[in-house]
C-alpha cells in the first residue's frame, strides 16, 4: 500500500520513544536523523525535509509536558502536526464559480490519469447532486475521445465532443456554450498530455485557459513518479498558473515523496486523491488524515465516512466519538464490520484503522479474510447483549458458552477478545493524545 515503508519507519523511530518519560535533547536528535532518512528515502524533496526536521526539533527539545503524556507521545503529534501542514493544513476545496457554470481546466502529461480522473470528478460531483458536462479536448491520443465518452456513458454524464479535427480551443469554447445551455453546472475539460512538458502542448493549454477562463487548473499527477511528479507540478504551474493538484496511482506503492513535497514546493495544494482504477475511487484529500495514515494512527475519518455513506452525519459523529472515547462494544463492531464488508479491499480498510497498519504484521495468525470475518461474527453473535456492550463480563465459563454456540475454539474467542481489547485501548490512548485540540495539557 501506499507510503507503506515510510510509515512503518516513522513507527518504529516513534515506538522508541512513546515509552520513555523524559525524552532528551540526544533523543529528539537520534530520532530525527532516522526521520530524515525515512523522507528521504521516500523520495521527498531535499529542502522539504531540512525544513521539516528543523521545525520539528524547534518544538521538541526542551518540552514541557504534564504527567498525563509522554514526551514520547507528545513528539509524536508535533511531528503529525507538521506533516499535516506540509501537505496544506486543511482541505483545501474546489472553487465555486459565482455564476454557474463552474470550469475545471484538467492538465497533466500523458499516463498521469487525466482522463481517467476527469470521469472520477464528475461522479464525485453527481454524488453531490451536480450536473457536470465533460468536454473532450484531447484530440491527439488516438483514444481519449472514446476513453471520455465510455467513461460519461457509465456515470450518465454527457461528453461533448467535435471530433479530432477541430481545434481544442474551440471544443473548449463550444463546450462551455453547450453547458450554459443545457444547464450543467459544472464543465471538466479533458485537455491533451505529452509524454513530456513542450512549448507546443503549453501554448495550446494558454489558449484554452485564455477563452474558457477556468475556475479550477488542475494538474493530474502520477504518485508513483515521486519527485518527477513535483518537478511537472512546478513546470505547468510556472507556465499555467495552477491551482491544485490531483495525485493519483496512492493506491500503488508510492513511497510518498510527491504527496509530501508538492504543495511545499508549488504552493500549490492537493485538492484531490486517486486509488484506484474504478471511477469511484477519487476522493477529497484531507492533509490531516493522511498525515495520521502515515504516523500509522489511522484514518477513522475516511474509514468512518466512508462506511456510513448515506447514514446521517450524527451517527458518524457518534460513532467516531464512541472509537475515540472507547465505549466502542462488541456491537459496535460487529456494525463495523458488516459495513467494512461493503468497502473493498481489506487490506486498505486496514490500513485505516488506528495501529493496524502495525498490528498487520503479528498478526499473521488471525489472517483476514472473507471466512474469518465470518467466524468473528458468529463468535460475537454468540454473546449475550449485555456481554457485547461490557466486554469485561467475559470471563471463563462464559467465554466457553459463546465459543460453544460459534462453534469456535476457546482460543479463537480469547484471541478475539483480546484484539478487541486491544484495539480500544489504542482508541483510548490516540484519543486522548489526538483529541480536537491536539495534545491537551501540554505545559499544564
Ligand atoms: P491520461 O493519459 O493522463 O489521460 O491517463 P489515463 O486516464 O488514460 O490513465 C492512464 C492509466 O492509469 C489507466 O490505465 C488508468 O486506469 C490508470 N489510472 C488512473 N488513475 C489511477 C489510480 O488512481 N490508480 C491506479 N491503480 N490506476 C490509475
């Protein structure tokens, strides 16, 4: 998965120090020094990672912490705190244009996802009761037209084309036309990739910009090319003023240099993240959350989000604040997991999860699959409701019942109910370490 060797680096310099009650000077600085290799091998820009480190080291020596935290934990959040900010801080969203329709330019080089993404966003803008037109401008790749109306086709949105033997500029003119008309709200406009940055693609890009005056340039960014991808980023946005981009392909094993490094370098923010082929998998970024995906604290947001897709905002609340302030039950979970069935790919939900992308590798002996899962859930079936709310109840001769009535092993439902346990004590201690307000009582 994405980021994979970066984090589990960033945990294991972290894992030394969580532990200590008084970290020293000595520490912060043998901890950084590892710091700074882990980001330098995956790939992020130099100067990035100079900065970083400093900034880091500033807050971390001589800290004062209260007797609730470990200066250990405590290095842990300034150092999430500055990944969040090199990656922009907060989500930075796409622009509204006061009059409809809003124009997304999409630029990027050949290979990169553009088209791809530009159905991505449009699905994305559906699902948010919009009513985007795409417009194919790409006129020289042999496929792209057909590649944008297969796409528009399968979220019935409507492409507009003129063939490959109009000028872009004036696809791009006729289409925004076309949408005023139709009423769309939104245009994403397809633009043509090279397999490099020439005069000839730039000069085409200015023109289309000049007549359809975008709301939004954004440039589609391959992940897994790292620094070359913020070297382009830089490119296109000294010649066509970006601004944001798209970084697609995290769900391969980029290292992390591009995410990290881009909006640094570029000023430039990430606006969206890809994962996958399907045209569901666009989604806003969120620095915040990334950074604590990389820390290895999770990403109970997205996951949270993501499995209450079409339940009420106060439930995802409740939800998320029960996993912060572990009341998390067994019922809780068994909720979890029936909606973590609908999400995809385990190991990505996984890596989502608080301290699992860390667990993952002892954890070998309970493998998830679709069958185990299955066993979970009978084994939780088995408990009574007041056992599944207070866990705690569970002691010998009734965890031979529930494992009687599952059909499990008594081993199986002790190792079931440790992970549990497990998992909400971690729940307990990110929360209290990563509350709203970041680390409560610092100095206190
Ligand atoms: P364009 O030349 O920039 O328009 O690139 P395309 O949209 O045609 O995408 C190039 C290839 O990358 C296609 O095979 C896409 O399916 C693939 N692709 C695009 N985005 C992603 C992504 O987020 N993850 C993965 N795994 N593949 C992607």
């Amino acid at each position: 998965a994405a980021f994979e060797s970066l984090s589990s680096r960033l945990q294991s310099v972290f894992s030394k120090l969580k532990g200590k009650g008084k970290v020293t000077e000595s520490d912060v600085n043998d901890a950084m020094r590892e710091v700074r290799l882990a980001l330098l091998e995956a790939d992020v820009n130099f100067k990035v990672v100079k900065d970083f480190i400093t900034k880091v080291k500033e807050q971390a020596i001589g800290l004062e912490v209260s007797k609730s935290f470990t200066p250990g934990m405590v290095v842990v959040d300034i150092v999430n705190k500055e990944l969040t900010e090199l990656m922009g801080g907060t989500q930075a969203k796409l622009a509204k244009a006061n009059k409809p329709p809003t124009v997304i330019m999409m630029a990027g080089l050949q290979g990169a996802g553009k088209t791809t993404t530009t159905g991505k966003l449009a699905k994305l803008l559906q699902k948010d009761n919009h009513k985007p037109l795409l417009v194919a401008c790409d006129i020289y790749r042999p496929a792209a037209i057909k590649q944008l109306q297969v796409l528009g086709d399968s979220i019935a949105a409507p492409v507009f084309s003129m063939g490959d033997q109009v000028s872009p500029v004036q696809i791009a003119e006729e289409g925004l036309r076309h949408a005023k008309e139709n009423g769309n709200d939104y245009v994403i406009i397809d633009t043509a990739g090279r397999l490099h940055i020439d005069e000839a693609l730039m000069e085409e890009l200015k023109q289309i910009h000049a007549v359809v005056k975008p709301d939004e340039v954004l440039l589609v960014v391959d992940a897994m090319t790292g620094q070359d991808a913020v070297n382009v980023a830089k490119s296109f946005h000294e010649l066509l003023e970006l601004t944001g981009v798209v970084l697609t392909k995290l769900d391969g094993d980029t290292r992390g240099g591009a995410a990290l490094s881009v909006k640094s370098v570029t000023g430039c923010p990430i606006k969206f993240a890809a994962m996958g082929e399907k045209i569901d998998s666009l989604e806003p970024f969120h620095p915040e959350r990334m950074a604590s995906r990389i820390l290895g604290m999770g990403d109970m947001l997205s996951l949270i989000e993501k499995a209450q897709a079409g339940i009420d905002a106060d439930k995802a609340a409740e939800m998320e604040r029960k996993m912060r302030t572990a009341e998390f039950t067994f019922d809780d979970f068994l909720d979890q997991m029936e909606q973590v069935r609908k999400l995809g790919p385990l190991d990505q939900i996984m890596d989502m999860l608080p301290g699992m992308g860390k667990m993952k590798g002892g954890m070998k002996d309970l493998k998830v699959d679709e069958k185990q899962l299955g066993r979970v859930e009978a084994i939780v079936r088995s408990m009574t409701k007041e056992e599944k709310s207070r866990p705690e109840l569970l002691n010998h001769s009734r965890r031979k019942r529930v494992a009687a009535g599952s059909g499990a092993t008594i081993v199986e439902v002790n190792r079931l109910i440790k992970q549990f346990d497990d998992m909400r004590r971690m729940m307990k201690q990110f929360s209290s370490m990563m509350g709203p307000k970041g680390p409560k009582g610092l100095k206190g």
